[in-house]
C-alpha cells in the first residue's frame, strides 16, 4: 500500500489562512460585520470539503505513471456515467453558486457559469495532474465538468429566487460583501426586484 499526503493537515491550515486573509481584507476596507465574516467561514469550509474530495488521495510514493496522460481522461460527454456521479457533481456546486452573488460587486449569470466553470476546470485540471504524476485517484472527466456547471447554474438560480422575496432579499444583502442589494439583470430575470 502506497503512504498518502494527510489531508486535514494540508486543508486545514491552507483554509485557516485564507479565512485570516479574507476577514483581514474586510476589516481593511471597513466592510468586516458578522454577516460577511460567516460567509467567509463558509466560503473556507467550503473549499477545503471540496479541495479535500476531489484532489486527494496524493500518495508520496507511488510510482509516477507510465501510461499516457489520455488514459486519465474521460472526454466523451454522457458516455458510461452514474447518475448519482452527476447528482453528486450537480449538489457540490451549488453553494459555489450561491456564493458568488455574495461575494461579486456585479451579480450576474454571467459570472455564476463563468466562476462555476473556471472552478471545475481547475479541479479537472488538478486531478490529470495528480493521476499522472501522484497516482492520484480521480479521473479528469468533461461530465464532471458539465454537471459542476450546472450546479453552479442552479445555486445562483437559487439566489435570484431569494432575492425576489422581499425578506429573504433583505438578509441576503446583510451577508453580501458589496454594500449595494443583489439584483439580476432585467434581460436575464424574468421577474425583477425594483
């Protein structure tokens, strides 16, 4: 059996310093209440869940792999897949969504998708990377991708529906990090709050 890289003591510390960088720079700008520092917390506790299940196992003597760097792909969209593979992916990223109305001065669709998918990428990205290199056990998959997205989608939908209600819109702008309300764009919102 191959000895792995911990992963609480990789997560922990790295969610801990950028929980301390995040509160720092909102006391900085005047902005630090206790609202915004819960998103942080959550933001933080967030990543390293997600930076914890989808990176790891990283084995520190594995052999690095022989075979090629396509036999750690899965390109063909739908192909082979599990359900419970795509709800899983979808439910992962729908606090991401969620979170980038709290956090983006601008509140867009725009940026959920771009944000959601950027973020997948970079996972996928990372898991080809630690397969081949670390022996890793993940498979970069474009279905990953794909169902991250639409997480993402699903969690900022969530936001825009919140925000439609009045008290619910309320106290989502308390824990925003921008101090003006979160509104949707007229184009893209069926429904818009004035």
């Amino acid at each position: 059996m191959f000895r792995q890289v911990p992963v609480l003591p990789v997560v922990v510390p790295l969610a801990a310093a950028v929980l301390a960088a995040l509160l720092r720079s909102l006391r900085r700008s005047g902005r630090l209440s206790a609202p915004r520092a819960a998103v942080a917390v959550v933001l933080c506790v967030y990543v390293a869940g997600v930076v914890a299940n989808t990176v790891f196992p990283v084995f520190l003597d594995k052999p690095v792999s022989t075979e090629p760097w396509s036999s750690h792909l899965a390109l063909v969209p739908l192909a082979d897949y599990d359900v419970a593979d795509a709800v899983t992916n979808v439910v992962v990223f729908v606090p991401l969504g969620f979170l980038v109305p709290l956090l983006s001065a601008r509140t867009s669709w725009r940026r959920a998708v771009a944000t959601a998918a950027v973020v997948s990428l970079a996972i996928e990205v990372t898991q080809l990377v630690t397969a081949h290199l670390l022996g890793g056990g993940h498979v970069a998959d474009v279905d990953d991708l794909l169902f991250n997205v639409l997480g993402g989608v699903l969690g900022c939908a969530l936001f825009a529906a919140l925000t439609r209600v009045p008290a619910a819109g309320a106290l989502l702008d308390r824990f925003r990090w921008d101090d003006q309300p979160a509104r949707f764009p007229k184009a893209l919102s069926a429904n818009p709050v004035k």
